[in-house]
C-alpha cells in the first residue's frame, strides 16, 4: 500500500519505515532539517520556512514556498498536495510536541482525513494516533502496551471493541467522559467499531500501525 509521509518540525524520533518507490516524502517547513541530519532527501519540500529559517535551496527536490500569514498549516499544506497527488493513507511525524496547538491542529488534521474516508498517523514519541469515522480498525496481535480510544464527536453510537483486556458490545461513547482510556493489548487481534461517529484512538508503538477497514 503507498503512502505520503510527512515530516514536521515537532518532537521527531525517526521514521519507523522509509518510504519506497511508490511512496512520496514531503517535509514540512523544520522537518527538513530533521531529514538533512539523517541525510534523508525528501521529494517534496513545503513551508513559510518561518521555522527553517531560510529557504531551502535542494537540486532535485521541488520547493513550494506558502506566505506566512495563511488559513492553513504547512502540515495540512502538504496534506493537500499529497491528496492532489492521489494518495490516501499519510503517516506524520514531528506533528506533536512543542505547541499544543500545533499538536492539536494536527489531531484535527487526521479527523478531516478520516471524515474524507483517507487514513491518517501521527506518530508521536512512542505512541500512534488516528481518527476513524464509521468504520473498522485493527490492531495485530504483537503489540504491547495501552490503547485508548476517545469520542471525538458529542456521541460515538454502536461501539464495539474486541481482543484488548476491557471489551466493549455495541455501547455508546460520548466526548465527555473518557470510558475508553488505558485500554491495553493482550496478545490478541484487536478491533475497533464504531457505526455512527468518530473516535481517536492512540496505541503503544509497536511493529505496525494498525489497518482501517
């Protein structure tokens, strides 16, 4: 499956997979600077380059240079040019640390992406975000750790939980109270349904970063 990964200029702690043939690397403003100290080049650079501090001059990579005063983020600017380029699946690292509004703004970038049916990741230090909206997601069963799952609409109706240590039946979750959280794997398969509404679910890093279905 291709992916666009994109790489931000919060807390960075490597790339778990680097992109292939098929795939498409995009910096976003700093996160280039990460990628030059792991001599990494990307094919893409895009950013106001506020945080670079410069901009950057990269025989053989394209440069899209946004105004700094602007309605979106670099991180959503380079999540349009990926689904202009027609990708669906976007894995994003550097997106949390620093601000808590930028991470915030990037937690609101993966739910516009699962309310446009695309799948989004936000690898954080050592835990993975994403957003599902009426859907499926699974985990496989060699992860370890804590899993949480949270309401991100006022009512997530008909949601279902299997293969974690606290299972949950066609219950009802809502953005007020956090019945989901610090949920933890088990050794199994573990899936996650939710028939009307939108969940952020969070999981320990481990050797994949689940699959929606």
């Amino acid at each position: 499956m291709s992916m666009c990964v994109i790489v931000g200029g919060g807390d960075f702690g490597g790339i778990d997979e680097l992109p292939g043939e098929r795939d498409l690397l995009i910096a976003a403003d700093k996160g280039y600077k990460y990628l030059e100290e792991l001599g990494i080049k990307p094919d893409i650079i895009v950013g106001d380059f506020d945080s670079y501090g410069k901009k950057p001059e990269v025989q053989g990579v394209e440069i899209v240079t946004l105004p700094v005063e602007k309605d979106v983020t670099d991180m959503h600017a380079a999540v349009s040019i990926g689904e202009r380029r027609g990708y669906w699946n976007f894995h994003i690292y550097g997106g949390g640390g620093g601000r808590p509004d930028h991470t915030m703004a990037n937690i609101q970038l993966i739910t516009y992406l699962a309310e446009n049916r695309k799948f989004g990741y936000l690898h954080y230090k050592d835990t993975i975000m994403t957003v599902i909206r009426n859907c499926q997601f699974s985990l496989p069963r060699n992860n370890s750790g804590y899993v949480s799952v949270f309401s991100l609409s006022e009512v997530s109706d008909s949601v279902t939980i299997k293969g974690l240590k606290y299972e949950l039946e066609d219950e009802r979750l809502n953005n007020a109270f956090p019945l989901g959280v610090s949920n933890e794997f088990i050794g199994k398969p573990a899936y996650i349904d939710v028939r009307n509404g939108t969940l952020l679910i969070t999981w320990s890093k481990g050797e994949s970063a689940g699959k929606g279905q």
